[in-house]
C-alpha cells in the first residue's frame, strides 16, 4: 500500500504545529509528511516588532527547524514555493516539484498597501527575520548619520509607523524604549526624535476594551509617542510623507515609515484560484479549501467568520494554532481511512499587547489586565506556545523569563 | 599685571597634553588658559579604526574633557573654530570670538583626496567618532539589505580600504575579525564577502622593515584580505570604483570605500595665512609658524622635516605628544617672561601596528616584534597615553588591559 504524501507549506505557527502533531500522531509507515520552508529556521512573528526596535535580538526570536522538528520522521525541504497546483496535486518550487495527496497550507502573510501610493516602495513592514533586523539596522543608519551632515535633517529623527492595531502599538511600544539607547549610542538629544503613530480609524486599537485603549495611549504618550487618529496617509516618499486628517494635509519629513496597518494571505492562494475574500481563502469549517477535499488552509491564508458578529477572525497566532491542532487530527483521520472529519472551533482565550518592556495591556477571558501583571501574562503565553512546539528544551531555551524586565 | 590668554584649538593628542600640562604648570594667576573643542569630548584618534569596524565600542575611545581637565583652572569652550587672524590676535568660532596672546593650533588633520574623481562624495574617512561609527553602521546597514533584495549585490558585501598605511592596515585588520560576526548576524556566508586593500605604492606599510610587512601581508591574506598594491583608485562612484594598475582597468562594485590614503592639515592654518607645504604649517625648531612668535602650531598641522633622510616626520600621535610636552614648557618660559625658548627634538620610540586582535608588527628600538608580543606592545603604547593624559584613573577607565584578546 502506497503511504499518502503530506506536503505542508510554510513553518509559521500554523505549519510548525501540524508538522510536530503529525510527527507525534502518526506512525512511521502511514505517510510521508515533508514540510517545506523557504528558510532552515522557524520564526516567532509575534516577536518580530521587537526585533525591528532592536530590544531583542532576531537569534532569540528564531529556532531551527531541525531543533523542533525531527527531520528522520519528518522530509525537511529548504525551498521557496513558487506556485500551487491542486488540479495536478503538485507543489512548484524554486528547485523542483513536490507532488501532494493531502497538502497544508500555511503561507502567511503579505502586506496589504492597498493602493497608497508609494507606500510599497518606500515603506518597511515587518514581515519576517530579514525585514525586521533592515529597520533596525535602517533607524540606527539613520541616527549614525545625523551628526555627520552640515544641515540637520529632521527626516532621519522622524520615525512613522502606519496603523495602531496590535503591531503598530507593539511597535512603538518597543522603539519608545528603544529611542534614548539610540539617542545615547549617537550623541542625539532625546527631544529632536520623533515617534509618529498614524492610524485612519478614530482611535487605536479598534475594536479593544475603551478603558485598556486609554491606559496604553496614556503610557506610550508618557514615553514620547505621538498618535495622529483619524489620519490617512495618502502618499509615501523616501524622505516624507503626505497625511490627511479632516481634509486638511499635513507633510512629514521622514526616512522611516514602517506600515503595520494591514495584512492580506499570501499572494500564491490566489494565484492558485482558491476562492478568496480579502485576499484569504474563505475555508469550509474543516478548514479545507472551497471545492477541495485534500488542501487545507491554516494561518494567515485562512478566513474564518465569526458568527456572533458576523466579522472574520482576526488571523492571530493563537487561532493558527488551534486551526494546526485540528487540521492534524483529520489528517490523521484521512490517512487512516476515515472520513469523519472535526469541525474546527476556535477558543479565544485573550489578547495581550505588549507596550515595551514590563508594560501590557489584555483581556483574558473576562479579565482585563494592566501594566507589570499583563506583561507577565504576555510571557506566560510566549512561554506556552515554546512548550507547546519543542517542549520543555524550547522553552528553556528560547523562553522569556525574566518577568521583571525583558 | 594683565594675565596672558593661552587659547588652545582642538582637543587632540596636542591640545590635550598642552593643556593638561599647562594646568599642571602653572599657577592660577599665572596664565588664562583656555581650550577650545567642537565636542565636549577627546577622543583616541589612533583607535578610531576599530570603532569604524565595529571591533571597539566609541565610548572606550572618547572621554569627557571635564573628565580629564580641571575646569576650575581652564577655561573650556566647546565650540567650532571658524578662523583665525594672526593680524588682530583673534580667533573666530562659531558662537563668538576669542582674544589670545599665545595660540596653540592643534586642529588635526583632514583626508588629502588629491582630486579623486568621486572620492570626497563617496568614500568614508576615518576621522572622528561621527565618522566612525557611522563607518560601523553603513557596513551593517549594507549587510542588512542584502537578504533582503531579490537581486543578490555585491555592492553590498565588497569593503574597499584606500591605502596601505598605518591606518588603512589596522583597518583592515580590525575588518577581518568583524566580518565573520556580520555573516553570522546577517545570515550571509563569509565567502560571498570581499575585503579589499588598494595601495598605489608597490608593497603595504611603505618604510616598513620588509620582513614585518610580510608577516602582515600572509597573516592578513589569511584573514582574507585581499591586497591589489602598485593599483590607484582612479574613480569612486557610489556603488562602485575604478583601479588602474599597470595601465589595465578594473571596476569593483562597492558601496563602501574607506579612504585611508592620505591625510593633511587642517585647512583653517592654511586660510589663516600661515605658509603651509603639503598642507601643513613649516614650522620653526620651536613649533611656531613661520614669522610669528605667539602662534604654536602641534600635531597633524605642523610639518617637521627629519634631517636625516630630508623627509617629514609622520603625523603621529607620539609626535604630536612630545612636540605639547614641548610647547607647553616654551609657553611657560614665555609666561614668566623668558625667551629662551627650547627647541622640539622628536625621540622615535618605535612603532608598533596592529592587525585585529591579539596581532600586531612593530619596531621598537631596535627590535622588531611580531604577533602576541607586538599585540601587548602596542597594548603597553596605548594605555602609557591615557596613564600621561590622565594619571590612573583614566588608566583604570578607559585602558585595554585584556592582553589575550582585545
């Protein structure tokens, strides 16, 4: 009997985890699951923004796959995908083909710029490894030559970060801690940097508890961070940007313009004609794509809707998660001949947003958290999800413990 | 009786020995003693080069003139010098004037760029602390990009040092140990990274005893170093360069040149009227400029001819040391009104280069030192500054004392 072929496609969150449930659940002789990735290492998104503030290193933050996952039980390919093709069950790569009988895709996410003009061009995003360590590298750039120019350029002080959802909080959070480390390293007087947080929406954090909206904007604003609300930015240069609020326009010199603002799946799920809505792929409640029983979805590629509001989840790495847990149950249910499928049903279990170092904001069930103790809490979850993939190893090493500072 | 005004321009190894021997020297009532600085900061201007590799962090190089000066006994004035006017014995600074009896220029040294196509634009210096780091960070910031670029540019690996003097070899010497650490920082293999040394006389360290020079160059190469000697830098363009040797023309892409090849005075002496010869101030056997008997000129703006080989001694920090010692013992015969004046005698110590960590080649004395022993030598040189400089306590502070590596 011919063992099935499981390909999975990315090693986020959502991937990582079926690819670890898989090697758990399933026998050596019931399939060949093979995991490709466009890097040998795996990554935490969720740290990112600290990576690109500079207030953690990119190492702490990425694990080898090899480290996770144990390459005798499970194919590891270093590769990048290049295309889908579920009418011939193939996988294009940019070193050859891989052919699938159940395939997992867990692609991510892109940047959804949505038209702004410039704004592809010369704004940041913080996507992965190496675009978080350039910005970096990019603010330091900018600060190193501040004082080497006769004529002081403002548009190398002025940072903007586009979007006051959980990245963009998270993000100014760190660079407000970040900032004087800078200022001291580059002989800079703290006061001639700007940290600019430009949101369309009314307020930040759409959609979060009002009383949590206004202790984190209280803080960050205490630490030197700037909210312009109920601002468009319309145009992004190399040197500044055009922002609009009530229909008066406002110029702003900057190099620096990091767009947190949106995301939307990877390109390659639409380019492989899944049906897609907002740049997901709308799955059916077993997360399989529409008109497909072998491709499933998982992560930032996937849309599900929440009934209760009638608005799609927002793609977090808690729900990837869950949706990793579930789709490796029924594949383990297909692959063993069965055909009954578990709907999947996400928990949400609570948000933090972190707000620089010991600070945070949360809900977690009914409970909202301030300050040192939802700094914790933010820990406690970084640390589960470690012990979660790699057990207690991964968390000994990659973990967060130091509950009092970082 | 109207006590005399000592002004001092520049807080290099000259200015600083004046000063800080001056204080030492005379009575409160004595002299007004004033220095004047663009910084508030010395800095070691022989250790900029691992700040600009990034070996050495700028704050062990630089130290707070308040730090080392008492600024009870001497006026310090932290501004940048404009010009000055022998005629009316002034001096013009950018926040005002100063009146002097007796100056001491000591305002270092400029890049001698001799009319490279290109090169003032496009290449780094090692001048001072706002250069080198910004050296350190253009490297990094290139690295950072590279896996970041669909289009792999060499541009942004290739490091060209110009010149194979003291500088340009302890430059590239300090690369070679920091490159391998950008590779692993930036996920880039050390192979695909070219370090370059472009010398226009036939062999590195010209003047250097022959054997020394060879141990450099194997040790050196070994690093990966690459040397084109007998080969001049014909053009720099901003992501490229053009050498010519033996009459063949080469293009190397590059983003980074850094220009080691030549230095000269400071060129406010030269607009000041004062007869300069290759950019530098013809002084007397007492270190003043040529028809005056109140401006002393120290370090890399006075040029001294060595009788013996009828070349000019090099601008070196020993040199600019011994010739302070000297200045400030004729200014305090001058003070208690003498005249006779001592005049400057250099005694050559030896020298002693160093090629990254725990290498080196010297002369000292007689005798030629290689490697570790050099390493600890050149160890010895530098901390024997900061103990003349400072006593113990800048000794303790800012000494390297890690004989086995840095």
């Amino acid at each position: 009997m011919k063992r099935p072929n499981i390909v999975i496609l990315g090693a986020g969150y959502g991937g990582m985890i079926t690819t670890v449930r898989l090697q758990k659940m399933l026998g050596a002789n019931e399939a060949n699951v093979t995991l490709v990735n466009k890097h040998n290492y795996h990554y935490q998104t969720t740290w990112l923004h600290e990576n690109a503030a500079g207030t953690l290193h990119h190492d702490k933050t990425r694990m080898k796959i090899s480290d996770v996952v144990d390459t005798n039980k499970i194919n590891f390919v270093q590769d990048t995908v290049l295309s889908i093709n579920s009418d011939e069950k193939k996988v294009k790569l940019e070193n050859g083909d891989l052919e699938y009988d159940y395939l997992v895709v867990g692609l991510g996410f892109e940047a959804a710029t949505f038209g702004i003009s410039g704004l592809k061009e010369n704004a940041f995003t913080i996507s992965n490894i190496n675009s978080a360590r350039m910005i970096r590298e990019h603010i330091e750039y900018n600060f190193a030559k501040y004082n080497n120019e006769k004529e002081e350029r403002q548009d190398r002080l002025n940072i903007v970060v586009g979007g006051a959802g959980f990245t963009g909080i998270e993000f100014v959070g760190e660079l407000a801690n970040r900032v004087p480390e800078l200022c001291e390293e580059y002989d800079i007087p703290r006061e001639k940097v700007r940290i600019m947080n430009v949101e369309a929406s009314p307020s930040v954090l759409p959609g979060f508890d009002e009383e949590l909206v206004e202790y984190a904007m209280n803080l960050l604003e205490g630490k030197g961070v700037e909210f312009k609300t109920g601002t468009m930015i319309k145009e992004v240069h190399e040197d500044k940007i055009l922002v609009e609020k009530d229909e008066q326009q406002e110029e702003i010199p900057t190099n620096t313009v990091v767009w947190a603002a949106g995301v939307r799946g990877n390109s390659i799920v639409e380019e492989a004609g899944f049906e897609t809505a907002r740049g997901r792929v709308k799955v059916s409640d077993t997360l399989l794509a529409p008109g497909h029983d072998d491709v499933f979805i998982v992560g930032d590629c996937a849309l599900i809707m929440n009934e209760e509001n009638d608005r799609p989840y927002p793609p977090t790495a808690q729900i990837a998660m869950q949706e990793a847990e579930n789709v490796a149950h029924n594949l383990k249910v297909l692959v063993r001949g069965g055909s009954d499928l578990e709907p999947f049903e996400p928990h949400l279990k609570g948000t933090v947003a972190s707000l620089g170092e010991g600070q945070a904001i949360g809900v977690v069930g009914d409970k909202k958290l301030f300050g040192w103790t939802a700094s914790v809490m933010k820990k406690v979850i970084d640390n589960r999800y470690l012990f979660m993939l790699g057990g207690v190893g991964l968390l000994l090493k990659k973990g967060k413990f130091n509950i009092f500072t970082k």
